[in-house]
C-alpha cells in the first residue's frame, strides 16, 4: 500500500523519505511486504507526506 501510494503520488523512495526526515532504506524496508515493523506513527507521517490518512478496522473472525 505504501509503494502504491508513493507511485500515485509521482516520488521516489528517496523524495518520500525526504519529506519525512527518514533514509530511502527505511522507505524500501517498509514497502517490502514481508516486513512486519510497521509503527502507527511511522505510517502517519508517510500518510501525511502523501495527502493521505491512515485507517485501521478490525475484522471478526468467522
């Protein structure tokens, strides 16, 4: 979702990490959809740089 985005809204990895005083590894670490560090205020600050916002649901199982 967040490579996505990022190519929706026409930057880099570098641009974006830029705009959010972070490197472009940390960019391509959170992009990688095998990692599982991703923190709740990292992915604000990445929706905000995007014109966007962040929405968790949770989902019952069935």
């Amino acid at each position: 979702m967040i490579y996505d985005a990022r190519k929706d809204a026409g930057l880099s990895q570098k641009e974006l990490a830029a705009l959010i005083e972070t490197t472009q590894s940390v960019i391509s670490r959170l992009e990688n959809s095998d990692y599982e560090g991703h923190s709740l205020p990292m992915l604000d600050r990445i929706a905000k740089a995007l014109n966007s916002r962040v929405k968790i649901s949770f989902f019952k199982d069935a």
